[in-house]
C-alpha cells in the first residue's frame, strides 16, 4: 500500500502515535504502531498498537474493553508521527484506570498526580499490581501501548 511506505518509520519499523479524543481534543495516550497496525487500524477503524515490551501487536481494549475508535488518522508534516483521532469507548484510556496516560503534571521540581482513578484498574484487570502510583512500566498482558500501559 503506496499511503504506508509514505510514513518515514524508525530503523525499528515503528513511528510514535498519539491518541486525542475527538469530541474534547484531550490527548489520551502515546503509542507505537508498525506497518501491521496501521493497516489493521485504517482497515478496522480501531487503535492497534504495537508493543514494544512483548514484540506483538494488539488492540487497544482487547483486555480492558476500552476500545478506542478511530475517527481519523493523521500523518505530520515530517511524515514521522501519526495522530488518531479516537473516540475513546468506557472513557478510560489508561491502564491505571485513568480518562488519559498524562495525568501527572510537574510541579515544584516534582511529578504530582493531578488525575483521579475513575475505574480501580484491579476491576478492569484482574490483577492486584495495577493500582499502584505510578506503575513504573508495569503492563497488563495484551494492553499496553508499546512503551507504557493502557
């Protein structure tokens, strides 16, 4: 597909991917995709995600649920970093159980949380491990996005 080798990927075959809420312009997360899910997003009209900690693809939600669907898909003027324009299913994005990944906000020298837990991520997951503050990299299986969680 001639619109895939127009992306300028890194030597890994990746290119960096921010997801943004449609109706409020919030940037939810920040991901990874290779050539596989940008064609299965465009295909499907939801976020896949490449993972950069267990070397596969995934669909966003396919653990949680919190499937984003895809309104738009955008290419930067250097060709090198996608933005999707997502419609954000459960309002969670995070795997912390957070509406977005940036929820920590530098103040005074220091990363203070400055976003609530909407949803304990413990009842989304499974898993006891997930609540803590922050998760340092921690991943729920099958949900993360490529570098961090969600």
């Amino acid at each position: 597909m001639k619109w895939l080798d127009a992306v300028n990927w890194n030597p890994d075959g990746l290119v960096p991917v921010i997801a943004q809420e449609g109706d409020t312009g919030t940037v939810l997360t920040q991901a990874w995709m290779n050539r596989e899910a940008l064609e299965r997003t465009a295909t499907t009209l939801e976020a896949h995600y490449w993972s950069r900690s267990r070397r596969r693809l995934w669909r966003k939600g396919e653990a949680s649920g919190h499937v984003q669907k895809v309104r738009e898909i955008r290419l930067d003027c250097d060709n090198d970093a996608i933005l999707l324009i997502v419609e954000q299913t459960g309002g969670i994005a995070c795997h912390t159980g957070r509406h977005r990944c940036f929820f920590q906000r530098l103040e005074d020298g220091a990363w203070r949380v400055v976003e609530p837990v909407l949803k304990d991520p413990q009842s989304i997951y499974g898993k006891s491990d997930h609540g803590k503050e922050p998760l340092k990299g921690r991943r729920p299986a099958g949900d993360d996005h490529g570098t961090g969680n969600g």
